[in-house]
C-alpha cells in the first residue's frame, strides 16, 4: 500500500505506525494520516447544493447513494483502527515502556471487541496484515499486543518458577492478584506449572 509506511510484499504485512513512550504514557504516530482521520472527507453540503441545483442528475445521481455507503464504510474501517491502536496503546502501557514481555497484559480479542463495543469478526480483520514499530525499534504484528490470558500465565510464571523460589500453587494465584492483576483458581496455576513441568 504506498504512503502506508513501511511494507513488506512477501507477506503483505503493512506497518500503521510507530509506538514511543513520551514522559509516562505509550503514543503512537501514524506513517499516514489517512488512518487517523480517514481517507475521504465527505462534504455533504455541496453535494446537497448540486443535487438541488442540477448538477448531479441522470445515472450519476442514481449511483451516488452505493458510492456515499462505500466511502463511509471505508472511514468507518479507519476509525476502527484508530480506537484499536488507542485502546491497545494504554492496555499494554507497562509492556511498551519496560520492553518486558513479563509485563504485557492478557487482553483476548473478545475482550478488546467487548471494550470497543464492536463484533470480534472486525477487530479481527482490522488486526490482519497489521504491524507496528515498537518503541525499542522491532517491528511487531498488532496481534502480538492482544496476547491471551494462558500465553501471559506461561511467561509470568515461566520466570518467577525460573528463580527457583519453591512456592503453592495458591501462592502463585495471590502473587498474580496482588502484582498483576489477573485473578486465576489455584487449579488453573497447576495446569500451566505442568505444561511448563515445573
């Protein structure tokens, strides 16, 4: 897609744009502005003003409703974008200032969905294909922010069992509420002790 940013033809991954971390808060900047406003500005007043006085008429004026639709369904996809990119930038704030993978948060895609009000079956299509810069310089697929709740148990758990502190399962469970915010039955940290055999 050109003015898209960076692209990468083999896989059709297009770049949207670059996170930083200005004083404590993620930002994130567009490599084009069309995704932050959406590519067409429809002017409705003058095409009220040409349809009253004769300018569109005849065939043009027949299709002008279906081409209207499809314009504003295109924005409506840019806006989609914009509220995910916000919605992901605060969610994995910690991540994106630490660089720590330890650090993201468990966000599915039907929770993100759910926030934004929106049919998971968007959110999806509007992640597909969808890279960003993170701001230590790689670059990342977006879905890789929206990781779920069993892929961030694996790491967190991964590297406090790595210290070789022996600890309950029931422990583990209150660490997790207490640092991370992510409240799990004891059951469940024995599940991911045992995929992880420890």
């Amino acid at each position: 897609m050109p003015g898209a940013g960076p692209h990468s033809p083999a896989d059709a991954q297009v770049c949207l744009a670059r996170l930083s971390v200005k004083g404590e808060e993620p930002e994130f900047e567009f490599y084009a502005p069309y995704w932050a406003r959406g590519r067409y500005q429809i002017r409705y007043d003058l095409l009220e003003r040409w349809k009253s006085g004769g300018k569109l008429e005849g065939p043009e004026l027949k299709r002008l409703p279906h081409l209207l639709k499809r314009l504003e369904t295109m924005n409506l996809r840019q806006n989609t974008i914009y509220r995910i990119m916000e919605s992901v930038t605060k969610l994995q704030a910690d991540f994106l200032k630490s660089g720590k993978e330890e650090s993201k948060r468990p966000i599915s895609l039907r929770l993100l969905a759910r926030r934004l009000d929106l049919a998971p079956s968007t959110v999806s299509r509007a992640l597909s294909g969808r890279n960003v810069i993170l701001p230590w310089g790689r670059q990342a697929h977006l879905i890789e922010l929206l990781p779920g709740r069993r892929r961030v148990l694996r790491e967190v758990l991964g590297l406090w069992l790595a210290g070789g502190a022996a600890t309950t399962d029931a422990e583990l469970a209150e660490r997790l509420r207490v640092e991370r915010g992510i409240r799990i039955s004891r059951r469940t940290v024995n599940a991911v002790r045992h995929e992880l055999g420890r």
